[in-house]
C-alpha cells in the first residue's frame, strides 16, 4: 500500500520549471542566479547599497531631486572618460594621459573660443579632431611601432600638461559661450501642461523603460537560440522589475526638480551606442579577442594593430568630449583642469568589472562603477567626511573590487 502512495506521490517541479514557487524557492533561485552572474551584478547591488547607506546617513538628503541633478553634472566628465578607458582595458591595454588630454583640448577651445572668438559649434568639431588626432598619435606609436601603452600614454600625460600651461600661459581663461555652457549645464525644455513634474524628461523615462524591457527580452531570446544560459524565468522577471523601478525613481528624482540635464542625454547616446558596438558589433568582438587572448586573435585574422589604433583614437575623442563638458561646466579652462581624472576613469573601470588581463567588462559596468565613486564623493561630501579620508576610502573600495575579482575568478577555476 505505501509503494503504491509512493509511486504516485509526484516529483517536486524543479526552481524555474514550474510549479508554485514558495519563498525558499524564490530565494534558492536568487541566490543561484547570484553565483552565476556574480561579475554582472555585484557591483550593481553594491551600488545600491552605498545609495541606501548615505540616503540614512544624510537623512535622505542624497536622494533629494537638487542633489541628484547635481550628481549627474559633477560626475558627467569621469563617466565620460569611464566609457573610453573600459574599452582600452577590455582591449589590454592603459591610459594615462586622459586626464592631461581633456585639459589640453579645453585650453584649446579656449584659444578657439575666447581669444579667437570662434563659433562654439565649429570650435566643438575642431576640439573633436584635436582630440581624435592626439589619440591617433598614440595609437599609432602603441598598435604600429610596438611601444607599450603605459610608456606612451605617460608620455602623452607629460606633453599634454606642458601643451595646456604653453597655450594657457600659466593662466585661466574664459568665459564660454552661452550655447556651450548649457550643454554642460542646462536641462531639457519645459513642454506640455504644468504636472507639477517635467514632462519631456518623463516622456523620456518611460521610452527608457521600455526599450530597457524590449532589449532585455530580446538578449534572452537570442541567448536561448544558442542554447546559452539564461537567468530562470522569476529571476528575469524580478531583474525587470528592478531596472524598471531603478529607472522610473531616477526618472521622478530628476522630473520633479528641472528635468534631465542635457548632458545626460549625451550620456545616454554613449552608453547605447557603444553598448552596441561592444555586443553586436564585429569590432567590439575583436576588441574581446585581443584583450582576452592576442595570439588566438591574430590566428583568427584579427587585425590587432588597426583595432587597437582604434581605441586609442576613440578614447582620445571621448577625451575631447569631456574635455569641453569639463571646461564648459566650470566656464573657463585652467592649466590645472584634468588632474587625476584619469585614475579616475580607470578606478571606475576596474570596478564596474574590468580586469587587469584585459578581454572582460562593460559599457555599463564602466558607468556603474564611476556612479560608486560619485555617489561616495557626493555621500562623503554630504556628511562632512575630508577629502583625506574620502581618499582612504576610495582607494579601499577599488581593492575591494579588483580583489573581488581576483578571488571570483580563482573560485570559477576550481
């Protein structure tokens, strides 16, 4: 009697596979998809968390619309430059000279600006071919004459700080114009009826929101194609739910003080187009290839030397960009602008998931990582933190990361 009662007593479903889902189900599902996707989502949860730790610590003055407005403004530049440097790293290699680069490109739209009374709108194209010319040289002297990236990106460093103080002269120089200055500056147009809230910038929001879930169903699809692995379908639905939630709070924050700034806006044409290029696109894959294993690249016909000039011609354009948002956002341009901007860039890639190695990181990790140093500084700031320990602190938060990762990676391999 009891074989028979055992024999009809039906299996427990699987978690993901059907059947109702109790709340250790739910959990074991989260924690599972957690391991697995440790790379991806543990500096995102990270971030969260620093969010929620100065939101109390301050009172909540954190998340008060003004401050996430000016979080957005202060940090535009490093994210900027963030982009840039993720995928020189992805590609194996390193930038030092980004720093010393923006601030040469915004002396020189001072010269074409200011002394020469330029139109900013031409100035701006020229700055872009100063910058994607200064990235060329180096990318050059990197990809085709062997040189290792650090020796010549230090150089670079050296040439372009003397460049900004000779064309400077050891002075600052401004203002902008006023059409530059909002780039850098201003907020999206006010449009439609009063809402008490800015309706362009929820228009926006929403269509985010949207194109995130779109994009996201559509990744899982083609994964499933391929037979790849997926996250299982609870776990899916609750990281939509997240990012829908993540980005419609920012979409209020950000609507109920002047709307989106402008720059964001530049921001998110970055993120999506190189996001692309570093997923769908065949460079973005030969950047993966010569970053993760260069003699394997180049039996596949990977023409390294051309994509790493590439990169580097890139990310001395992006240099440029944050260059003039940088110097637009302060009106005037010093010989003493850039400074550690590029540590900055790098400490964010590594910690948005970048490795030493090369071959490993996002677009979106890069920005995650330099939203964790942002929200530290503007947290840090908000309390009453100094600038000595903010440092401490910051250095700390990138061991962490890469130490992270280190150990992630030995835990995969055995």
């Amino acid at each position: 009697m009891s074989t028979d009662v055992t024999a009809k007593t039906p299996a427990p479903a699987p978690p993901g596979k059907g059947g109702a889902a109790t709340g250790d189900g739910l959990l074991q599902l989260l924690l599972d998809g957690m391991r697995r996707n440790m790379r991806q989502y543990g500096m995102l949860i990270a971030l969260g968390l620093i969010v929620v730790l100065f939101a109390v610590w301050t009172n909540g003055d954190l998340l008060l619309p003004r401050n996430v407005s000016n979080l957005v403004l202060q940090n535009s530049y490093i994210l900027i430059l963030a982009i840039g440097m993720m995928l020189v790293i992805i590609a194996g290699h390193i930038d030092l000279s980004v720093g010393s680069l923006t601030a040469f490109v915004g002396s020189m739209a001072a010269v074409f600006m200011v002394r020469n009374d330029l139109p900013w709108p031409v100035a701006v194209l020229l700055c872009l071919a100063v910058g994607a010319i200064a990235g060329a040289v180096q990318g050059f002297f990197i990809a085709y004459g062997g040189i290792p990236s650090f020796i010549v990106t230090l150089a670079g460093m050296l040439i372009f700080r003397g460049l900004t103080e000779i064309f400077l002269d050891g002075q600052t120089l401004g203002p902008f114009p006023d059409g530059l200055q909002k780039v850098a500056n201003g907020f999206l147009p006010e449009v439609g009826p009063n809402t008490n809230y800015h309706n362009l910038t929820l228009l926006l929001g929403f269509a985010l929101i949207a194109f995130v879930v779109l994009q996201e169903i559509r990744d899982r699809k083609r994964q499933q194609e391929f037979s790849l692995d997926v996250l299982p379908t609870k776990l899916f639905l609750l990281k939509l739910v997240a990012i829908g939630a993540a980005v419609l709070t920012l979409t209020l924050l950000l609507a109920s003080y002047k709307g989106a700034p402008i720059v964001l806006l530049i921001l998110g044409v970055l993120l999506v187009g190189f996001g692309y290029v570093m997923r769908n696109a065949i460079i973005g894959r030969h950047i993966y290839a010569i970053g993760g294993n260069l003699p394997a690249a180049k039996l596949s016909g990977v023409k390294d030397k051309k994509v790493t000039f590439l990169v580097f011609l890139n990310m001395g354009m992006l240099a440029a960009l944050a260059g003039l948002v940088f110097a637009a956002r302060f009106n005037a341009a010093s010989p003493k602008a850039g400074l550690n901007f590029e540590l900055e860039a790098i400490a964010a890639s590594f910690i948005g998931g970048a490795s030493m190695s090369g071959g490993v990181g996002t677009v979106l990790g890069a920005i995650i990582g330099g939203l964790v140093l942002g929200v530290l500084n503007n947290g840090m700031n908000l309390v009453g933190i100094g600038t000595d320990w903010q440092q401490v602190i910051k250095g700390l938060v990138l061991l962490a990361a890469v130490g992270f990762d280190v150990w992630n990676k030995r835990k995969v391999g055995s």
